[in-house]
C-alpha cells in the first residue's frame, strides 16, 4: 500500500477544488461590467490637414478635400474655389481662354510625331517668341526632319488654342485624346491652359508629355506669368517654398502611419535626401485641377523609420494626394505669392489692336486667300466672316473703286488683311506702253497708301496678264495664283469649296472675287474647311516670310 493519503481522502480533496473553481467562476461573472452603449476602440488622430490620399476618403478631386489654415501664411479666402485651381487664384475669375482676344494655334504634324496647342498674345513678343521656343524644342529633340503638314478635313484643326483641363489630366491621356494626342497616341503632345486672369497680368501653363501607350517617358510643366501692361514674362521662378517638400513627404508618411490605425502621435524624423527628392519630384509634377488644390503623385519608394516599425514596407506604387488649395497656396514660395499680389483685381483684358502676331509658315502650315476686283458691297460680309474665323487675306482692289469706299479700305486694313494693287481700272498690262502699266499700278497703289496708312508692297496684273517689259517698268512683285476658283462664272458655293479646299496645299495661293455672293457667301465653309486641314490662313506677305521676290511670283 502506498504511503500517500488513502484514496477516499485524496477524492474528498479533490471535490472541494472544484466546488471551490466553480465558486470563483460565479464570484467573477457577478462583478464583470456591463458593456458601454456605442463604444468603440480608438480611432488614428488626424493630424494631417488639407492632405488626403486619394483614392480613400478624398475622391478623386483635390478641390473637394477638406479645407484647412496651415503654417506659411493664410490663402486668400478665394483660395479654395472651384475652378482653374493654381493656388492663390479663384478659378471661378479665370476667363475662358477662347474670349480673351488670344491668338489660337495647333499643329499636327505625324512624320515626328507631334501634336502642339498653344497660344499668342498680340502686342507681348516676349510671350510668343518663348512659345516658339518651346514647340521649336520639342520638334528637335524627335531628331527628324520637319516640314509642316495638313491632313483630311475629319482632321478637325480647327479647333485651336489652350483646353481647359487639359495641364491637369493624366499624362497617358493627353498622349492618347485626340484632342491634345499626336496620331496613334505615340510621339509629343504640348497642350496650354490660362490659370489666372487678374489687373494685367495673365499666367499661362504649358505642359509637354512625351511617350507612347507603352508608358510616358516625359512630363514636363511650365508656368509663365505675362504682364501685359510691360509685356515682360516671368518664369522659371521656384514655385514652392523650401520646406514643402518636407512637408509633404511628412503629411504622406503619417497618411500611411493612419491607414493602417497606428495611433501615435509622435513626430516623424525628417525625411533623409532621397525621400526629400522623391517628395520635391512630385512637387515639381503636381497637377491644378479644375476643382482647385493640387492632384500629387509622390513615385514609388517612400519610407520612413516609423513605418517600417509597423511593418510598412516602401511603397511599390505611385501614392496619389489631394492638396486642398489653402495648403498649395501655403506652400508657394514668396515670388509666386508676389507675382499673385494683385490676384482680387478684375482682369483688364488683353488691348485691342495690341499688334498683330508675325506667322512663321515654317513652323505653321500657311496658305494665302486672295480678293480680287473689291471693294464692292460684299466686302463688308467677307470682312465679318474673316474676323469670325480669326483668318487673314490680300485684297487686290482697284483704285478706282477705292477712292468710293475709303472707310471699306480702311477697315481691311485697320482688321489685319493686306491690300494689294489691282490696276486703277483692270487694264490688260500687256496691251498698254509700260510707263501706262506703270501708272496704272503705282496710281492704284498710292490711293491705297493714302487711305489706309498701309505699304502697299504687291500688286496683281488683271487676268494674270504680264510681260517682261511691264514688269521691268513696274517693279513690284507680282503675284499670280496655284488655284483659280473660276468663282467668276458662278459654279455655286459647293463647287467654290471642292475648287480651294480639298485641292489646297501649303504655300499654295487661292484666287477669289470679293464682287460676287456665292464667293462670299462660301467663304466660311471654305475658311473651316482649310482651318480643319491644318492650315493658317495668312496674307501674301506672310507666306513669303515678309520678303516677297520682286518678280512675277
């Protein structure tokens, strides 16, 4: 037998334990307390104002994030408007781009391939010369040939200038749009927004996107603030004060310590150079969408010490952000915020009669409309129609006529179109002496000086008739035509428009009659059409680079 205790005390032992565990159990479920209505566990503090990530709470629009007061400054309370969204402007004073009196321009040229939109301002050469600049650059960074080109009238070039939205969008969508994209989505596309309007100072943006649907291998964004008043340009200005980086890259990181319920509220270390570079890329990139604020997209890689003691590994993907416009405009460097001191003034306009913009047709694919025999009581009409379709044309008028419509010829040319001489009375040049084919044409052409105030530098023989003696004796360039209409024997509007539009090529000069209604009454189909091609309507002077050859041309 063993020498423990018998097993009938051993079993009495045991009893008392478990009555005495379940006493215990009873004892504990008695006193628990009860639970708490409405209770939940504690949620991540929001220490992070006017940064949201996108694709969580934010949505997709930078304008609708919440608006916060921020270190650096106060925004203008018009800071947070809907609209253009470059910060410090109230979108909702931005004009449309197609009402301030600019010059439109588009090229499509798909040898490289590129398409450009872009923008004049009349009267600011500083403006225009960096815009030829820039489209001159990009067509040689493709490392090809450059002609200018026209396409089919489905091409739909008439549509012209700066879209609104389009610096904002996705860099894959402004290659692959038709309306900003070259052809197949492949090559440069360069679009152009207006993003202030104020007192007289425009800011233009102008983005250049280069890539192919395989991924965009460049995005660059420029903004240029035009006085109009100096016509000077300011560029190249940093747009962001020193610390916004940081301050974005530690907004971003206590995002991510937030989404996975992280509950510290202990400060980040400052982000190292290349979490800093990382952060002033993006910066560099951000997008003004129209809802205001800024659209971010900060590149694979951030990190920080605090997240990987979360276990939060480098971001894999691109981290899109919703800056509100308060904060952008907090961010903005001190010669943004000067440039935008005048920002709650009402806009003064772009002045009328500012100056015409030079073309360049070998940039621009060009082609020259020409009236012959006016002024007559269709002028007027054609004058209306031009300036609806922002085009320009020579008038070949004759002296005689001249001298009974003076205000009809100083109209054309106070609107831009040239005038050109056409005889006094539409002498064949090659039946007269030529000192007669001289005074004919230099009478006509004073008359035309003396109205207008312009050089009347070309003049265009009737009937296209000319001789080497009458030439000799006029001395003025003489311009014929690539593409006589007939409009004279009235075939109708429809014939006028097959004749010059789909026969048209660039450097081309297309003869019409100012003197008959279907010639004027075709001229806004016909001006669409060749616009819609590809081609700027220019005067005859223009399509020789300003130097017309004294020779029958």
């Amino acid at each position: 037998m063993s020498l423990g205790q018998p097993p009938r005390t051993r079993g009495r032992r045991l009893a008392g334990l478990g009555a005495l565990g379940v006493a215990l159990l009873l004892l504990a479920t008695a006193c628990a307390a009860e639970p708490v209505p409405g209770w939940q566990p504690p949620q991540a503090p929001q220490t992070v104002v006017g940064v949201t990530l996108l694709g969580e709470d934010a949505g997709g629009d930078a304008g609708d994030s919440a608006a916060a007061t921020h270190d650096g400054g106060a925004a203008p309370a018009d800071a947070g408007a809907e609209g253009a969204g470059e910060p410090g402007i109230d979108p909702a004073t931005v004009p449309d781009a197609q009402a301030l009196g600019l010059v439109n321009g588009r090229i499509r040229n798909d040898a490289l391939p590129l398409a450009a939109r872009y923008v004049y301002i009349p009267g600011v050469p500083a403006f225009n010369e960096r815009v030829d600049r820039l489209l001159w650059s990009a067509i040689s960074a493709t490392g090809r040939a450059y002609s200018p080109q026209v396409h089919g009238v489905d091409a739909g070039l008439a549509n012209r200038g700066c879209l609104a939205g389009s610096t904002a969008w996705p860099a894959a969508d402004v290659l692959s749009r038709p309306e900003t994209g070259p052809a197949g989505g492949a090559g440069t596309a360069i679009t152009c927004e207006v993003a202030g309007a104020f007192g007289t100072t425009l800011v233009m943006v102008l983005r250049t996107v280069t890539g192919s649907a395989a991924g965009v291998t460049g995005d660059e964004t420029q903004t240029w603030y035009v006085d109009l008043a100096t016509g000077g340009v300011t560029a190249d200005i940093p747009e962001w004060r020193d610390t916004a980086p940081a301050e974005l890259w530690k907004a971003a990181v206590e995002l991510l310590r937030q989404r996975v319920g992280a509950l510290s509220t202990a400060p980040l270390a400052d982000p190292d150079e290349a979490q800093l570079a990382l952060a002033a890329s993006a910066l560099a990139a951000a997008k003004h969408p129209q809802g205001g604020g800024l659209v971010v997209s900060l590149a694979p890689g951030i990190a920080s010490p605090e997240l990987a003691g979360l276990g939060i590994e480098a971001t894999a993907d691109p981290l899109d952000l919703a800056v509100t416009s308060e904060v952008a405009w907090a961010w903005s460097s001190d010669q943004r915020r000067a440039l935008l001191t005048g920002v709650e003034q009402p806009f003064a306009g772009v002045a009328a009669g500012g100056g015409g913009v030079p073309v360049n047709c070998d940039l621009v694919p060009c082609i020259a409309v020409t009236y012959d025999d006016g002024p007559s009581n269709y002028t007027p009409q054609l004058l209306d129609t031009l300036a609806a379709h922002g085009a320009k044309a020579t008038f070949y008028m004759l002296g005689g006529y001249a001298l009974g419509a003076t205000d009809l010829v100083y109209r054309v040319a106070a609107e831009g179109h040239e005038l050109g001489s056409h005889t006094m009375n539409h002498r064949d040049l090659t039946s007269i002496a030529p000192a007669e084919a001289r005074a004919q044409v230099h009478d006509a052409a004073t008359i035309l000086r003396n109205i207008s105030g312009q050089t009347v530098a070309t003049y265009r023989p009737p009937y296209g008739a000319i001789n080497a003696a009458a030439q000799a004796a006029i001395d003025m360039p003489a311009i014929l035509w690539t593409i006589d209409t007939n409009d004279w024997r009235g075939p109708g509007v429809d014939a006028l428009y097959e004749r010059s539009v789909p026969a048209a090529v660039p450097g081309y000069i297309i003869l019409f009659h100012d003197t008959h209604a279907d010639t004027v009454n075709a001229a806004g189909g016909i001006f669409q059409g060749l616009h819609d091609r590809g081609f700027t309507l220019v005067t005859v002077s223009e399509l020789f680079g300003g130097s017309v050859p004294n020779a029958v041309v």
